[in-house]
C-alpha cells in the first residue's frame, strides 16, 4: 500500500498526474510511441503516481450531446503492462466495475503488486445503468482477495453541493476499504472545501482518521473544452466561466485560475490537518493544454508543498 502509506500522517500532499489509454483502434506500434511520450513528458515532475482513467460512454448520466465524441479506449491495465514498462513509479489504474465481471476483477486485483498499483473502482454514472459488478461488490471482492491492494474511491464536490451529502458516501466507501478519494475536476472551490471540511468533521465526530482526499485539476484552453468540462458535470461559476470565454488567452487565465485554486485547498487542508494532493489532468488531447496541464503539475510540486516518495 504504497500510496497510501506515504500519505498517511502527513499534510504537505500528493501529486499525481492523470491521463487517458489510447482509443481502443490505435495500432501495437503507435500506442507504444504515444507510452515512451508520456513517460518523457512526465519524467521530471517528480509524480508521486501516474493515473490511468476508464472511460465509459455516460450519455445516459447526461443525455444532452457529448461536445467530444466517445471513442472506446484501450484498457488501462493492458496499456499500463503492455507499453507503459518505462514507468518505475507507482500507478492508480482506475476501474469502471461495471463494464468487468467479479472474476475478472478478482483477478486482475489479486494480480498486482500492491508496492507499484493501487486502483480506483468507479461504479455506475446512474442507478439505472445495466452493470455487471456494482461498486459494493468490487470493494468487498478487493478486501477479500487483494487486502493490500490499496483502493481508492471517487469523491464529487458537485454532489456535495447539491445534495449535501457527499460526505457521508466518503464515509461509507472507507468504511469499506477505501484509503484515499480523487475528486473530478474542481473549479468551483468553496464546494470542495465543503464537501472536505464535512467529512473532516464527520470523522472527527466518530474519531475517524480522515484519508488524503486527491483534487483534480485541469486546464482550459478553449468554448469546447469549457462545454465538454460542464458536460461531464463541473461545475464552473458563472464569473470564472465569463473569464474564459471573453479573455484572449484562455489557457494562461485558466492556469492562474487552476494554481488559485489549488494554494486555496492547499492552505485550507493544511489548516484542518486533512491530508490532501493533486491530480492534474487535461480533458482535451490538444497538444497546448496537455502541455499547460505539465506545466501545472511543475508548478504544484514547486508551490505547494507537494512532496514525492522518496522510494
């Protein structure tokens, strides 16, 4: 449980960096080009994990047009075995548990050197959604048969805000064996730091440690990456929105907005005592916001206290 145990105790913060499996059409040959990128690209930000996503589909979490298309994926796992061999520290292998079996999640959990992979199980985007493992299940099946596997859990600040109990989810979920959360993307802060400061002091209240809760970045550069992040249910406040898309230079605003945002938690977690750490990444495959999106990472791990393994 490496990730874990390097988080556990302390409140200077992870950082990790997150990126997408190449679509599922992609030759042998090209995704390796595109796994030596990345590990040259992400080599000197001194990460404490790389995260790998599973995508699914959603449209029937948001029925209105997707502003980028969905293309299937190739699966994080097989892209991490396969081609990402040139990345020696740790990685977060994320894990829609409906699209796999129990079998096959028993078995690809008690598989993994929990020294180098943890995962996230992520369950359905709605209770009608046709699912072949639900999340409950996928978290007993790791504690039963991948115990030091270290699991991790998602945690939505909009949800928090709208329905007030978001917290009491992220207890329930460590309850069940999860050891650190990652949030989707936050710009509107004041929810994150509500949903973190409620379940601070719900463990409190029950003299419960609170695990390291992981804030997702992510820069934006253009209208369609700004209508695709509220597609997937970010929640952008009206005046930051207005910033982005009347300012000639959206990257470099949503940049400064993004390190704001992050010196913002950063202050207030260490305040509380709540173990926290960033996950950057960048919803668009344009080359500039990829880039900004490493360039945010550098500057977190230089600003804000984030400290990586020293393993």
């Amino acid at each position: 449980m490496e990730l874990t145990e390097q988080a556990s105790g302390r409140t200077d913060g992870l950082l990790m960096f997150a990126i997408t499996p190449p679509r599922r059409t992609t030759t042998p040959a090209e995704a390796q080009r595109i796994a030596d990128r990345t590990v040259e690209r992400l080599a000197d930000l001194d990460l404490d994990a790389l995260v790998l996503y599973d995508i699914d589909d959603e449209t029937d979490r948001n029925p209105d047009e997707r502003p980028f298309p969905y293309l299937p994926t190739l699966d994080p796992a097989e892209f991490r075995t396969r081609h990402l061999t040139g990345w020696e520290r740790p990685v977060v292998v994320y894990r829609s548990t409906g699209k796999y079996s129990p079998t096959e999640l028993t078995d690809w959990a008690a598989a993994q050197d929990p020294d180098r992979v943890s995962t996230v199980f992520v369950g359905a985007s709605t209770s009608d959604s046709a699912v072949r493992t639900t999340l409950g299940q996928a978290q007993r099946l790791c504690r039963e048969h991948a115990p030091d596997l270290a699991l991790g859990g998602v945690a939505i600040p909009e949800r928090h805000e709208s329905r007030g109990d978001e917290h009491e989810r992220m207890r329930r979920k460590q309850d069940a064996g999860v050891g650190f959360f990652v949030t989707q993307v936050v710009y509107d802060v004041g929810a994150a730091k509500s949903m973190v400061s409620d379940y601070h002091y719900a463990c409190q209240d029950r003299g419960q440690k609170p695990v390291p809760v992981v804030f997702t970045l992510s820069v934006c550069g253009s209208p369609k990456t700004l209508e695709f992040l509220e597609w997937l249910g970010v929640h952008v406040p009206r005046w930051m929105r207005n910033d982005l898309r009347h300012t000639d230079d959206a990257l470099t605003t949503s940049f400064n907005q993004c390190t704001a945002i992050a010196d913002d938690l950063a202050q207030f977690c260490t305040r509380h005592e709540i173990p926290y750490g960033f996950n950057v990444e960048s919803v668009s495959i344009r080359r500039a916001e990829i880039e900004a999106s490493v360039r945010l990472a550098k500057h977190l791990r230089a600003t804000t206290g984030t400290a990586a393994s020293t393993s």
